[in-house]
C-alpha cells in the first residue's frame, strides 16, 4: 500500500484520520482522555499479540465499490478493575457501550480484522494502520485492528454507539482488557 488517499470531500484520509490542512470541528470534549486509552492500548497489545492467542486475522471493512464488512475471528472482551472498595469488578466490553438507539449495551462482537500497512513516502518506514488508535472500534475504520462485522458509521451525525458513560469507572481507575479469540464453530460433516 501507499500513502492514503483523501477520502473524498470529508477532509479525511482513507484510514479515517484528519487529512493534513483538514480545520476539525469543535472536537470531541473527551479527545485527549480517549488518545491516553489508544497509547496505552498499544504500548500493551499489538497485532502479534492477538495472533500469538490464536486469532486469525480477517479483512478489514471496505466501502468501495460496495460495503464488505470486517471479518475474522471473534474476540471477547472482558474489562476488569477493582472498584472504591478494592473488590474486583468484571464486565464485558460490550457493557461499556450503549447502542445510541435502543439505549441498551452493545450485542455485537469484535473481530480481529488484522488492520494493514502504508508506506510513508518521506520516511521510508512501513506503519501498521491501527497505530493511529484504531484498536478497538465500534465505527468502522479500514485500519481498525478489532472492529465489529456491521455497517457502523464514524460520521458523528451517525454514530450507531456511544460510552455507556454510568457503568464505565471513574477516570483514572486502572483497568484490565482480557481478550480471547473465540472458538470456530464447527460444522458437522453431513450423515
């Protein structure tokens, strides 16, 4: 691969990222907290890893010429912290994000699409797309490492899911991700 593209008109890049001379918006009132989790994220877990506990990369979603979603194995999810008390709480990831709809936790799982690479043109250096913080995403971004096999917009007048902000807890409390690839199901052979 190459450099991205810009992605049409939107100011974006084709792996979603501000395109250099895009202006932004009045930004996301949590931008700087969220980029904190995306650093941490990849300081601990990287794609080697992922495969390293048996998951199988996918294909990352594309848009053109018509919509595929994400696929590969499934990851679960399940957070761990301690809470006030110091008694170890556990939750599903998908208990942290509420579907903007329904209002109720997320059901969809995450795959392990595998991201991709881009050659930088002025450094010579080959960068893995999810190093932008696009690990663990609930909109779908080509780069995305694990992503969830729906349609799921990143257009902010869109968005299918939001931080299901009263069961997350308070900042600055440390939390454990445990992943774990979910078994293939196995077809039996016919009689």
């Amino acid at each position: 691969m190459s450099t991205p593209s810009p992605n049409g008109c939107n100011g974006r890049t084709a792996s979603g990222q501000f395109a250099v001379g895009n202006a932004g918006g009045p930004g996301n009132p949590h931008g700087r907290r969220v980029e904190q989790l995306r650093a941490a994220l990849l300081d601990a877990v990287t794609d080697d890893d992922v495969r390293a506990i048996g998951a199988k990369p996918g294909r990352s979603v594309q848009f053109d010429p018509k919509y595929v979603p994400a696929s590969g194995t499934e990851i679960d999810i399940v957070i761990r912290w301690k809470n006030a008390q110091g008694k170890v709480q556990t939750a599903r990831a998908q208990d942290w994000v509420r579907n903007a709809k329904t209002g109720k936790a997320m059901v969809h799982p995450w795959v392990f699409a595998g991201s991709g690479f881009w050659d930088n043109e002025v450094t010579g250096q080959r960068v893995y797309e999810a190093e932008s913080g696009d690990f663990i995403c609930v909109s779908n971004f080509p780069s995305a490492m694990l992503d969830l096999p729906i349609k799921s917009s990143k257009d902010n007048a869109e968005l299918m899911f939001r931080a299901f902000t009263e069961r997350i807890p308070p900042l600055g409390t440390p939390v454990t991700l445990i992943l774990t690839p979910k078994a293939a199901k196995k077809t039996e052979p016919p009689k």
